[in-house]
C-alpha cells in the first residue's frame, strides 16, 4: 500500500497478474490486498492524516497570530505560511486543483499536502478562490489565512 501511495500507482496494480506473480514469487504465502481495499486503506490514512495536518496548521496559526489585530500591543511573529495551487486538466476534460502549504517551522522548510480537489468549472479565479475557501474551512484555518 505504501508504495502504491507514494510512487503514485494506480490501485488496481495490485490485482495486475503480473505484479500478482512477482510478490508471490517472493512471498508465496503473502495475503495480496484487493484495489478496493487498498483504496479504502488509503483514504482512511488520508482522513487521519488530515485531521494532524488541521491540528498543526491550528498550533501554527496560533503562534503566528497570538492576539488580534485589534489588540494594543500585537506582537509581531517573523514567519510566514505560503499557499501554492497547482492546476490542471486531464484529457477526459477533468479539472483538478493541488493545494500545499509551506512554512518554516526551527529553521527546517516544512511541505504539506492540504487537498486534491476536482473542479466542476475551469480554473477560472473564481473558481480556484471557492476552492481555497473550501480547503480552509475544512482544516478550520480560514479565520487565518
């Protein structure tokens, strides 16, 4: 599972007969998993890993912004959170838009994947903004950023 997520296979390799013999030609006892296992795994990997990156994202925004604008004595924080959107269409006319966020977190660059959302419209700046708003109402950030 974790190398179909993180080099980007599609689920249904694990039912291809030929990655089928492989493993087993490794490890004939080993239970192989069905694409849809796989799928659902790691969508349940991605739900709770959203909910660490909201937690982390809530920790962070609050160190950044430790009092309201409106209060006498703001204390500036010298740091930043950088949103990047990445957009595209596929053949079939589908339209999808990544967002990650960027900061520094002890001198250390820190990447992270917020969403892949596919857009019913083009990627027209209306439509990316409603996305935007969207992501961060889901990570509870949008009083935020």
């Amino acid at each position: 599972m974790k190398w179909v997520a993180e080099k980007r296979r599609p689920f249904a390799i694990v039912e291809d007969p030929q990655f089928m013999f492989l493993i087993k030609t490794g490890h004939p006892r080993y239970c192989l998993l069905s694409a849809a296992t796989v799928a659902r795994d790691i969508k349940h990997i991605f739900i709770k890993m959203h909910q660490r990156i909201s937690k982390t994202l809530k920790v962070f925004l609050t160190y950044l912004f430790p009092y309201p604008s409106h209060h006498p004595h703001p204390q500036k924080v010298e740091c930043a959170l950088n949103i990047a959107t990445d957009s595209w269409t596929f053949l079939n006319s589908h339209a999808f838009v990544a967002v990650t966020v960027h900061y520094e977190e002890g001198g250390i660059p820190r990447t992270l994947l917020l969403d892949i959302v596919e857009c019913a419209e083009s990627h027209t700046g209306v439509t990316l903004a409603a996305t935007l708003v969207k992501i961060f109402n889901n990570f509870g950030i949008s009083d935020k950023v």
